[in-house]
C-alpha cells in the first residue's frame, strides 16, 4: 500500500494496514498455496558444481604457489629427480652444477604431466583407453591425442606439414593454471617484455593454453616491469598530452630544457618513436 501511494485517511481505515492479510491469521495448512518453478538444474549437478569450487580453494597446488620463477621450478624439479637417481644408482653419480638439456627436458615433461593429470584427468583417463575425449570437455575442439611420454598434445590436421613436431602437435596446458602462467611470464620476459600477440606466438611453438590471449593477458599485468612502465608514461607523471613537455637534458649549472616525446612500449615489435626536438630554449622557458 505504501509503495502504491496512499491517503492518510485510508490508512487510518485500513483492516490490511493494521493486520495483514486475513488468511494469515488462519491456521498454516489453509494458507494459499502457490506453485514455485521448478530449478533447470539436477540436485546431483548442483553439488558437483559445488565440489568443484570447493577442490579450487581447498587444494592448490603447493609445488608451484612456491615458485615465482619457471626457470627456478624447472632447475629445482631437475636437481630432484637428480638426487632420486644419484641415490639409486650409486655407479652412475652426477655431481655437476649445472644441469644437463636431458635433464631440464626430463624436468619439463614431469612437470607438464602432472599438470595434466591434475587439470584434466577425465580427459586422459579416455584418452587412455582409446578413447576420444567426451563432448563436455574443454579439449573437445582440439582433437587431442596422447604422445610417446603420456601428454596430452593437439591433434588436427597439420600432421604431413613441414614444421617441427612441437609446432604441429602443441602440449596442451590449462589456461590459468600457475605453471601455464610462470611460464608464460618467462616467455614474456625472455621477449623483452612483448605484447599478447608475440608471447602467444612463441608459446605456442610448443605449448597450447586453454584461453591463451585471457592467460597472456592476465601474466602480463602481474609483470612489475610493464606494471611500473604504464603508471610512468601515465598520468602520475603530470605529463601534458597537448604539447611535449619540457625537460632538462643536463645538470649543468647553465642547464638547457627541451622538448621531448618519450614513449613506453613493453611491445619490442611495435616500436614507438623517441624523438628529442634540436631546438634549445633558456633555462627558466
Ligand atoms: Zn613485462
């Protein structure tokens, strides 16, 4: 009644005002009935949605939140499995520094298996058997296949192609996954700080993230180099977007102010031009 608008004299009148619906006084069993919708959603479908939350929270995985480096977890997972096989073979001990390509490979593809069995152990559990992956899954589209040390790589039909087989057959890894996004941070390192375009391009030379631009994307914004390049070529600085500033090229005593464009780019490709006009002004101008 309040919403719908009212006089004051008919709410002094009001029997509903004062005490509700008359059938709320009767007993419960006679109260008006009225038919709720049912849910589209199964009671057993409901809970798996809710098991599968709770696994995201309840388990992580404590092998890679420690590492914020990929190139560290694979010399740590390395020099493990070199002491597992220094400790059982006793004749062949290796007692180098520095790890081998093989064993950085061995490392690598531990690694990557245990992700995937992680991530996607419905998937390949079929695979398997000789299976083809269910329609539900999100490798669906990717025709996957297994390989020769149990991963999980990208099917398709680039198999006669005249590219290495790493290229034609990516290791499909979860998008979001700590391992994927280590290691997609050290490919964006390693490229001198590229942009999406270029860093998926070169993982993919050898790996597939599920949502690869969304992955790229979020690595690169967890990168405290590009982070801290943004916020200076922006507005903290005070920079004037209508003319180049001026700037003091010299800390000698007779200093020189000029004006200068500087642009960051964290995209090496895409390259930005740097331009210091030749004109000179007095100090003070
Ligand atoms: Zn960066």
């Amino acid at each position: 009644m309040i919403s719908r608008g009212v006089f004051v004299e008919e709410l002094i009148r009001s029997e509903l005002w004062k005490h509700g619906p008359p059938w709320l006084r009767e007993d419960k069993s006679t109260w008006p009935s009225q038919g709720i919708p049912e849910t589209k959603f199964s009671v057993e479908e409901l809970e798996l949605k809710k098991k599968c939350d709770s696994e995201q929270i309840l388990h992580p995985d404590p092998l890679f939140e420690r590492f914020s480096s990929y190139q560290t977890l694979l010399n740590v997972v390395g020099f493990c499995f070199r002491f597992c096989n220094n400790a059982r073979y006793k004749q062949r001990r290796n007692f180098s520094s520095v790890l081998s390509v093989a064993e950085l490979q061995h490392a690598k593809t531990a690694l990557v298996r245990f992700v995937q069995d992680k991530r996607f152990p419905d998937d390949l559990h079929r695979l398997k058997k000789g299976f083809i992956v269910s329609s539900k899954s999100p490798l669906r589209l990717l025709s996957p296949f297994l390989d020769a040390d149990g991963l999980i790589r990208v099917g398709g039909r680039l198999r006669l192609a005249d590219t290495p087989y790493d290229v034609k057959h990516q290791i499909v890894l979860p998008g979001f996954h700590p391992f994927t996004l280590l290691l997609l941070k050290f490919h964006h390192r390693k490229l001198v700080h590229s942009g999406i375009q270029m860093t998926l391009a070169v993982v993919r030379d050898e790996f597939w993230p599920l949502n690869g631009r969304k992955a790229v994307r979020s690595a690169i914004r967890s990168c405290y180099e590009c982070s801290r390049a943004i916020v200076l070529s922006g507005d903290e600085t005070g920079l004037s977007i209508c003319t180049p500033p001026m700037v003091q090229i010299s800390s000698a005593r007779k200093m020189h102010c000029t004006r200068c464009i500087k642009c960051f780019s964290p995209d090496p490709i895409a390259t930005k031009s740097t331009s210091i006009s030749p004109k000179k002004t007095s100090s003070g101008t």
